[in-house]
C-alpha cells in the first residue's frame, strides 16, 4: 500500500482527462501535500517522503505553468515530464545514498534490520530499477508526444508499464531475498 500512496498524485494526475491538464496538475498537487502532510503526522519522516516531496514540488511548478500558459506545447510533453521528474527524484536519491525506497521499507521492517547491508543494497538495487523504469517511460512518451500521440492510449498503457513493472519486481525481488536470508 505504501508505493500506492506514494504514487497517488501521479495516478491522479494521469487519469484526469489530458484536456484538463490545469486542472489535472492542480489535483496532483493537492493528493501530494495531503499525502505528505498525512504521512507527516503519522510520524513519517522526509526519509520516507523523497517522492511525496519531489512530487509536491513537481506539481506546484506544473500547475503554475498549466494555468500561465495552458496552451504551451510542453502540454503534450506532461507526462514525459512526470515520469523525467520521478526517474531524476529517484536517481538523486541514489547518488545521496539515500535510495527513495529505503525510507518505505523502514515502516514495515524492525529497525534492527535497517542498517544491515543486505536491507541497504535491496533498496539500492529496488531503486535503480524504478529509476531505470521511470526514465525508459520518459523517453517513450518523450517519442510518443513527439510524434503526436502524447495523450493516446499508447502513452496511457507505456504508463502503466513504467509503474507496474518495477512494482512486480519489488514484490519479487523482496521476496526472494527473504527467501535466501530465510534459507541461511
């Protein structure tokens, strides 16, 4: 449930008619400060926020732009953009040593755990795959928007790959490295 959360102003954002992309970057930057603001209070810290706090941000500048400009050509481009930000998040995130999703495995992982090298280096590996997953979608509907087809259907499936396939390797990456630690 945690990367559900954490990409819920994302999912907002890209369900939300093309046509109404103000509108639609508006509501994404309300889902990520309620999100963070809820996470916050229920005693999250910023480590487990990189997302949620990249994405507040992220919407905040979208919006901006949606509403000053909402006829710009970078209109066609938003959902690049979006999956840009996210892979850019996520990648500083590694380059800080603090990979994005070590905060989120740290909510439901004892804390005698946290600071063993196996739990680091899953994160890191974790990680470098929603990066590499993220910025593959960008350059997809880089091309897509590019040739026109930037709020098509394509570019809603090419979406929903970058998303669920780092999240089926999460769930089976993690699971087999219970597995082996289990094993030994």
């Amino acid at each position: 449930m945690s990367y559900a959360r954490t990409f819920l102003p994302w999912i907002v954002f890209a369900v939300l008619p093309s046509a109404q992309w103000q509108w639609a970057a508006l509501a994404g930057l309300v889902v990520a400060v309620a999100v963070t603001v809820q996470q916050r209070r229920a005693g999250a810290g910023f480590d487990a926020l990189i997302i949620e706090t990249g994405s507040a941000v992220f919407f905040a500048a979208l919006t901006v732009l949606a509403f000053a400009a909402p006829d710009t050509p970078l209109h066609a481009y938003s959902a690049a953009l979006s999956c840009a930000t996210l892979a850019l998040v996520a990648g500083v995130s590694l380059l800080i040593g603090k990979p994005f999703t070590l905060g989120i495995a740290k909510r439901t992982t004892p804390r005698e755990v946290w600071g063993l090298k196996p739990f680091v280096r899953t994160n890191v590996v974790i990680t470098a795959v929603w990066t590499a997953a993220f910025a593959v979608t960008a350059g997809v509907l880089a091309l897509l928007a590019h040739a026109g087809d930037g709020h098509s259907t394509a570019a809603t499936l090419v979406q929903l790959a970058g998303f669920a396939l780092p999240m089926v390797f999460t769930v089976r990456y993690v699971a087999s490295v219970q597995a082996r630690a289990a094993a030994r």
